[in-house]
C-alpha cells in the first residue's frame, strides 16, 4: 500500500475510533512502528488530524472526559501493554485497592495471583467474579450507571475500614497540583483510598498530563510508582517526590503484546 492510501485508510480508521495510539495504528494498518509513526506525522502536518502523545486523534476532539465505555474502545492495544506492567507490582497475599480505570479492568483479566482486590467499579468486579484466585471485595454506594462505578457515603465508608497495601489507580488528568477526575464522587474514593496506604500506584497514558480536570483524588505525595506509555518530561518528574519510581513501556513490551 502507498503512503498516500495508508494515510487515507489511516483518516478513515481515526474517524471511527476519534483516537488511536500508535500500536492501534500498526495493527489498522498492518506496518512497523517507525512507518506508523511516519503516517502520522504526515495527516497533523496536513492538517487533518492532531498528533498527542503516544498517538493521534481527530481535529477538534472533545474536550469533555470520555466516557468510561468510550474510553474503553480508545487504545486497547496500549492499555493491555500497561496492564501487563503493572501485574508484577501485585503479590501473593496483598490487600489491594483497584481503580474504575480502563487499563486496570485489563489487569483484572491477567491476575492469577492470590490476593484480595477491592473496587468500586463494576466491571472490575464482574470480570474478577469467576477468578478463583482472587477475593473480591465490592465497595458499594451509589452506582453511577453512566461510568459503572460505585460512590457515595456508603462507597466511602467501607473504603475506611482497609489499610491497603498497595492502591493502584488511574487518573483523567494529571498535573503538578495533583491527580484530577470528572467526577467528584469518583474522586473521593479513591482519595480516601490514598490516604490508606503507603503504596501509591499511577498508571495512565502520558498525554494525560497537564491536562485539566475539576476534583483532585489525590496528591503526588501520594505515589511511590508512576507506569505510563511514554517517559514523562523532566518537568513532570520534578512534579513527584525524589523517592518516586518511574517505568515506561518499551519496544519489547509490545511485542510481547
């Protein structure tokens, strides 16, 4: 195929998906990482898409957060490459606090560790329901039926009674005043959550940062790990404490996928 006609192909693909990571790319079009990058690079400098982090997305793409299941539909390529990252962090035996995050209901399909997971989120706990090696503990509350998670005094409330050993969450945005959502429901849980263990866990796409969102769920302070797609500028890094850890995916992380 010409570039001509895999660019076109390209815009055709992007009009469906209103974004697409890199990964995404190479599979629609069947070729190499460098090729795909290229493509890209071609349509923005056309004009007729705009090029993010880790991928490229239409003109004029929404500034409002997607929803949860548009964001499902949004780079699945890349977020089961993350969710791969992240499921060493988990150990046998742990007390673990799993956010409503799309990359993280992709973990829950790779987890074959023992331990005990808790969530608000619906689908993390309808995909775990038939783990045996998985306790599941469901906050409930108040199901938000538009994003499929659980909020409210009653959410908060059981979030209360657990020291976590570790929290993984997701983020909407990220900038240096914190982690922001939304949904301020949502946020609260999982600031709650925060602030209930001593193993903060970040995993969220690069282009997430510096973006803006309304209600922090948590500090910086807060996150021992940060797992994200691309390295984060050095700005971003001076954002986190001097102690946080900091991991990316590699070439061989997707080919793995």
């Amino acid at each position: 195929m010409q570039p001509r006609e895999r660019q076109q192909q390209l815009l055709k693909q992007l009009a469906q998906q209103q974004q697409m990571s890199v990964a995404d790319v190479m599979t629609a079009l069947t070729v190499s990482r460098d090729t795909a990058r290229r493509d890209i690079v071609a349509v923005t400098e056309q004009g007729l898409a705009q090029r993010i982090h880790g991928g490229v997305q239409v003109l004029n793409f929404a500034v409002d957060i997607p929803s949860y299941q548009d964001r499902l539909r949004q780079f699945s390529q890349l977020k089961t490459a993350l969710a791969k990252l992240v499921l060493p962090t988990i150990q046998p035996g742990q007390y673990v606090f799993l956010d409503v995050a799309t990359t993280l209901l992709k973990l829950t399909q790779l987890i074959t560790q023992k331990c005990t997971i808790y969530t608000h989120s619906l689908d993390n706990a309808i995909s775990l329901a038939t783990n045996p090696a998985v306790t599941v503990e469901l906050l409930g509350g108040t199901l938000n039926q538009k994003n499929r998670f659980f909020g409210g005094p009653t959410t908060l409330e059981a979030v209360q009674t657990v020291a976590f050993d570790q929290v993984i969450v997701g983020a909407a945005t990220v900038t240096a005043n914190g982690l922001f959502y939304s949904d301020r429901d949502d946020a609260a849980v999982k600031r709650q959550a925060l602030s209930q263990t001593t193993q903060g866990i970040l995993v969220c796409e690069h282009r997430k940062f510096g973006q803006a969102a309304r209600y922090c769920g948590g500090q910086l302070t807060q996150i021992q790990l940060v797992i994200t797609d691309e390295p984060l500028t050095h700005t971003e890094q001076r954002w986190f404490p001097k102690t946080t850890e900091f991991r990316h995916l590699t070439e061989d992380d997707y080919d793995q996928h």
